[in-house]
C-alpha cells in the first residue's frame, strides 16, 4: 500500500513538473496578435520597411493565424527600449541591432559588425554555419529572448561631415554620431561618440549639435536628406563592414507557437535577411549617382593614415573586448577563427575576382 502511494504522488509530481517547466501550446486555429517595435523610423526604406516586410512574411505565410503590427521608434516605446520591451513581453517581437544593447551585453557587439571585420556574406556565413547563432542565442537567454539574423547592410559609407578629414589630427575634438565598436574606436583617436537614433540625426547635424554621422549608405542617406546638412561624404565604411539587423522574439511568445509556425518566424527572418542585403546592393550606386550628379555632394576617401590609426585601435578595442569575460571571450574566438578561415578564401576567389574582373 506505502509503494502504491509513493508510485502515485512521484507520478502526480512529474505531471506537475513537466507543466510548469513547458508553455502552453496555442491552438492550431488560435488567431495570434503579435507587436513588433522598432529602432527605425515608421516606414524608412530598407531598415523600416524590412520590418514591415518581415511582419508581413509571418502574416502571409501563417494565412493569418499571426498578424503582427509594426511600431516605429517613438510610436509605442523609444528606440533605444526595444529591447527591454521585448524581454518584458510587452511586445512579442523587436528589430534592431545588436550593438544598441551594449549598456546591457557589451558581448552582443560582436553580432552586430566589427570594425575592419566581417561582411554581409561572411556574417551569415558564421551565425548560420559557422555556430555564431547559438553563441547569440545563449547570449539573449537570460533576458528571455531568441534573436535571428534579419538584414544586413552591406558596406556602409564613412558618414558625412562638416570639415574635412585630412589627417588624423582633425579627428580630434570631432563629435560625431557613431554607434558600438567604432565609436570606441572614434573616442580612442580624439573624438566624442554620440549615440542618437536615426530620426534625430539630420537635425543634430544641421544645427551643429554634432560635426558628423554616419548612417548606413546612399540610399538611406539620400532618404534623409543627408547631403542638406553636411558638405562632406567620407568612404569606405570601416566601423560597420557588414551590419546584421536582428529580429528579437519573445522566448515564451515563440515557445507557445506550434512547432509549424516556429518554423516560419525562423524562416521568415531568413529571408529579411537575404532581402535587405540585394536590395542595398540593388539600390545604393543609383542614389550615390544622384547625391553627386544631382545635388553635387563632395565624396571623398578617408586618408590612409586615418585608415591606418582606426584599424589599429580597432584592434585593441576588439581585443580588449573579449578579455572582459568567458562569455566575450568565447564569442570572439568563434568569430576569429571564421574571420580567419573565411578571408584566407576570399583572397583567392572575391577579392583577386574584384581586382581582374
């Protein structure tokens, strides 16, 4: 009879157990509403419009059974709150990228860009091949949140200013909007980061609040109006070679999911992915031929001594980064070691192709 009892209450006891520890699965004919903010202005082209186009991916390819609705910055929270909205559950998704949290994880740098780093290709190479996803993935775990590669800009430019860039002396004292690694490395040769988000930054730049910005590249900033506020147009774009834009869900919003419609917010973020990195390459030179042909904008390159300074203190920050914990130090190492590998290709097939072709 005590062996039947005991039987009994270890049974009961695991009942228990297992329905805590797992969500409750939504119907298969559950209508779900979902919220999506952003860091992006409502609608910008690419960065916004990738969101959009992202909720829209979910909304189709679950015939309905998910709508999300998109919020620009500033619409329901601030830019910069994205991701504490998400961890809270107040909104079931986010768009953004990794280097605006690094107040919270200094790590999650290094799945946003690197400066002299990693292109848009050789990025999504690492996350989906080469086991930088589940380094990401651990990273957002204690905040309960899963992030997905979901856009990438490609090469960016340097940014605009208002005073030539001749030598690394007129770095010094130059207040510029930079964000993550490069703004370290910005600080480190003599100049003031600032962090804003893209919708103040034509006004900052007009009124002298900051000497320069850089944002993404000709198409983003011809959308701006950049060329209205500053005179000078630097490349190439050494702080952000190759940004990742993240969707960041919920974890218990998407564990609550069917395994089906798991697997197409998984996808759907994939093919943001790959969208938004054709469309700036589609895109770009047409807008640069305009800011120059049209509106004469001054494209100039940064000196090689600046380029020099800036790859050398990129290094050190990068470096000094990774020693801070295990968890950096882990991330990096991954991120090296494919650095490494995916170059030593490249420099017989992409890079000697660019120079023959």
């Amino acid at each position: 009879m005590k062996r039947r009892q005991f039987l009994k209450q270890v049974s009961v006891g695991a009942v228990v157990s297992s329905s805590v520890a797992a969500p409750a699965i939504v119907r298969a004919d559950t209508k779900i509403k979902w919220k999506m903010v952003t860091t992006w202005p409502k609608n910008f082209p690419v960065l916004g419009t990738g969101a959009n186009q992202l909720a829209k991916l979910i909304t189709e390819m679950t015939n309905d059974r998910i709508s999300v609705k998109v919020y620009g910055a500033g619409e329901l929270i601030p830019a910069f709150e994205v991701f504490d909205a998400v961890s809270r559950g107040t909104a079931q998704m986010g768009h953004g990228s990794a280097y605006y949290w690094k107040g919270k994880i200094e790590e999650a740098q290094f799945f946003s860009t690197v400066p002299f780093g990693m292109n848009a290709q050789e990025m999504s190479s690492w996350l989906y091949f080469g086991g930088g996803l589940e380094l990401w993935r651990e990273t957002y775990e204690p905040f309960g949140i899963i992030p997905a590669a979901a856009g990438n800009t490609n090469v960016q430019m340097a940014g605009w200013f208002n005073k030539e860039i001749n030598s690394v002396n007129d770095v010094k004292g130059l207040k510029m909007r930079i964000p993550g690694l490069g703004g370290e490395v910005l600080q480190r040769a003599g100049g003031t980061p600032v962090n804003l988000p893209g919708g103040e930054l034509f006004t900052s730049l007009k009124t002298g609040a900051i000497d320069a910005t850089e944002w993404v590249g000709p198409y983003n900033d011809l959308a701006f109006g950049l060329h209205k506020a500053a005179k000078y147009y630097y490349y190439p774009g050494w702080h952000e070679p190759g940004t990742t834009l993240e969707a960041i869900i919920n974890k218990e919003a998407f564990q609550s999911l069917p395994k089906d419609l798991q697997a197409i917010v998984e996808n759907a973020c994939k093919m943001v992915n790959q969208e938004m990195s054709l469309e700036f390459t589609a895109k770009n030179n047409a807008a640069l031929d305009t800011l120059v042909n049209k509106h004469h904008v001054d494209v100039r390159k940064l000196p090689d001594d600046v380029l020099a300074t800036f790859k050398t203190l990129s290094h050190d920050v990068v470096t000094e980064l990774a020693a801070k914990n295990k968890a950096a130090q882990k991330i990096y190492d991954s991120y090296n070691k494919f650095y490494k590998q995916v170059s030593a290709w490249h420099e017989i097939s992409e890079k000697i192709y660019f120079n023959v072709r």
